[in-house]
C-alpha cells in the first residue's frame, strides 16, 4: 500500500507472483559482464589502443592510424579524447583493418587527426575467457602487439617485428573427448564440513574415466549414451 496527501493506493498481486519473480543474476552461454568491470576483472590497459583519425567516410564509418587485425575490435568500443566528441563513446560494429564502423553516428563533426583510445572486443564465451596464452618476445612478455584467432591458432602481430626477434608462446589447451563408459563407480570416502557455509559435504571419489578423443578413428558414436568433456 502506498500512502499519499490525496489518499491510497494498493497492489493486488496473484498468490503465486513470487514464481514469476526473477530473483538474483540471470545466466546464459554467453558471458553478462562488460569487458573490463568488476565482475569480468580483465586489465583493459592491455587491450587498448591510442591513435588519432586519419581518415572520414561518415560519422560512424573512419580509419584510424596504425596496423590492426581485421576484426580485433569486433563488439569493442572507441572513445574520442579529443575534438567535437571528446568524452562520447560508441559500440564497434566491425573493423577492416584500421577502418572502424560503429553501430551509432557520432553527434558531432570528426576530423582528421582527433584522438582516440579503440578497446578491443570480445566474444564473451568461456574459451575466450580463460584463455592462457601468452607471447614472450625476446623473453620479455608482450602484451599489446599481438592477436590470436583461437579458431585457427593463427598468431598476428599489429607490427613487423624485427629481423631475429626470437618468438616463445605458453598456453594450455584442450582436447575434445568422449567417456568410453556409459557408467562410472563411486565411492563414499566420509564427510566434511564446508568452512565457508557451515554446511556438511559428502565426499566422493571415482577410478579411472577412460576418455576417446573425438576424432580417433576407431570411435563409433552410436556406442555412447554420454556426453562430450574436456580435459
């Protein structure tokens, strides 16, 4: 009820209206964070560049100085620090190199040589996410200058590198497998007491989980009631 100078007012709600009421996070295959806040964590100072315009198809279609991968700041943002749109930020639709599309116009007139900072996108699932690859150049961790197609493996620098600089990379991997068996033993080893929520947990322990790569010659699906894991 809701009480005012001038009277009254109630909310009739049906007796089941606390079903239908959409109670904590709502979660998807794809990640709910905005690249870079406090819940993604991600340090964007390693996925931000500066450069300045340098050339203007329209409000929403310019390049940009500088060497960039197509497609590194797909889903990114560009922000203006400098000209008639300092401060106004737009989504990146795509980007053909330095050529950047936004999805919005700028409102005000851009031109040649105003300031920007690019942040690269990202495809918000969890391959991309928990990525571990890192490049070291000369054994010094780069961290800017490079891009990986995680689809293809394929390493791109944003610049030619120097005649003998030596390339070392680090990173885990996964490989696709299949369970070999439709059941699997457990056994009950005892029971522990969760410190953080007090709550009491059983522990479980199996054998071995035979695991078949998926594309191994002798796998024959139709023997599998199980689902696909990683390892």
């Amino acid at each position: 009820m809701i009480q005012s100078d001038h009277g009254f007012s109630i909310e009739v709600r049906k007796i089941d209206y606390l079903l239908e009421t959409e109670i904590g996070k709502t979660t998807s295959k794809k990640c709910g964070h905005q690249l870079g806040d406090s819940n993604c964590k991600v340090n964007l100072s390693n996925y931000t560049q500066n450069s300045a315009i340098s050339s203007i198809n329209s409000n929403f279609d310019f390049i940009i100085n500088g060497t960039y991968a197509d497609g590194i700041f797909n889903r990114g943002w560009i922000k203006f620090t400098a000209g008639a749109n300092a401060g106004l930020t737009r989504d990146i639709s795509y980007n053909n190199g330095g050529q950047i599309v936004t999805f919005q116009p700028f409102p005000h007139q851009i031109n040649i040589g105003d300031s920007v900072e690019v942040v690269q996108g990202c495809d918000k699932t969890l391959y991309t996410c928990v990525t571990t690859v890192k490049i070291y150049l000369n054994n010094v961790e780069s961290v800017k200058s490079w891009t990986v197609d995680y689809r293809t493996g394929i390493l791109t620098f944003d610049v030619p590198l120097l005649a003998g600089t030596i390339i070392n990379a680090s990173f885990e991997f996964d490989i696709p497998v299949w369970f070999e068996n439709d059941k699997f033993s457990w056994t009950l080893e005892g029971y522990q007491k969760d410190p953080q929520t007090e709550k009491v947990v059983a522990i479980y322990r199996s054998g071995n989980l035979p695991v078949q790569e998926q594309n191994s010659p002798s796998f024959t699906l139709v023997s599998f009631r199980s689902c696909s894991s990683r390892i």
